[in-house]
C-alpha cells in the first residue's frame, strides 16, 4: 500500500489535490498536525472535488503519534535536501510505502531527516528552483511508485464514459 504523509500541512488547496491524487490512486493519507486549516473549509472540498468522500485518511495530534500507529523500518522524505531521485529507489521490495513530505513553508523538521539520511529523496530540478509545488510533489512520487509496481489495481483505460469514447 502506498502511503502519503503530510508534515504539518499549511494550504488548503495543496491537501485537498493530495487527496484527490490519494482517492485516485488508492493511496492512505495521513495528515500530522498542527494543520493550518480546517478540512471542513470550502477550498480544501474546491480542489479535491468529489474525490474527497472517496480518500481514505487519518489525522494525527503530532509526528509521535503517527510513528507509534504506523511503524515501518523506514518511511521516504521527499526533501530538497536529498540526493537521490525518486527512481533511485526501488519501490517493489516493501509491501507499504511511506512518501513523508513537510510543510509548505519548512520542510520536514532537519531532526528528523538526520535520523534516516538513506531514505530522503530529491525530485531533479534546475539548480536555481528550490522546490515544486506540494501537491504535485505527492503526485509525482506516488505515480512512480505506481509505475515501479506496474499501476496495481488502476485502470489502464477510461472506465466511466467507455475506452472508446473517442
């Protein structure tokens, strides 16, 4: 199962796309707080739409909690710190993958990327670029994970209007 984790996540638009992307692909999100809005509030149902009754997610009081219900021999920090790619990793060996990304504004606090410098990861950009917008980060390591696994599950097709519409 592919898991995306948001560290404390602060705009309300980038969680809903990420849970739109979580719906779409069958991936479980969880949300560590302290959050930087409500999940009830009308931009984070605009951005994810009608997918958000179909994202499966738990919200956690702090990163502590979250560890202590989810333990893994190791999670994935999507980091601009990181020197490897997403594609550097393999992705078929581990039955759950944890894709931990941090706040809009700071990351994933340095204490925690120092623990486990083995598995943070970079998405290659200009020299010049800091980062990428979150939600597109989410989506583009889930879709490699996806990619590396062969899309279990997800149709290759478009089910809802017919794969021959066109």
């Amino acid at each position: 199962m592919i898991h995306v984790v948001l560290y404390e996540p602060e705009i309300p638009q980038n969680t809903g796309n990420i849970m739109r992307t979580c719906a779409a692909t069958g991936a479980h999100l969880h949300l560590i707080e302290p959050l930087g809005f409500s999940l009830d509030i009308k931009a984070v149902r605009r951005s994810g739409m009608d997918y958000i009754s179909h994202c499966d997610y738990n919200v956690y009081q702090n990163w502590e909690e979250f560890i202590e219900k989810n333990p893994s021999d190791h999670y994935y920090y999507l980091t601009r710190y990181g020197k490897k790619a997403p594609s550097e990793f393999d992705f078929t060996q581990d039955k759950d993958h944890y894709f931990i990304l941090g706040k809009e504004s700071t990351g994933i606090p340095l204490e925690i990327l120092r623990k486990d410098k083995e598995h943070c990861m970079r998405l290659p950009m200009k020299a010049d670029a800091r980062s990428l917008n979150l939600s597109n980060c989410a989506a583009i390591i889930v879709y490699e994970c996806l990619r590396q696994l062969d899309y279990p599950e997800l149709s290759p097709v478009e089910v809802i209007k017919g794969e021959d519409w066109l």
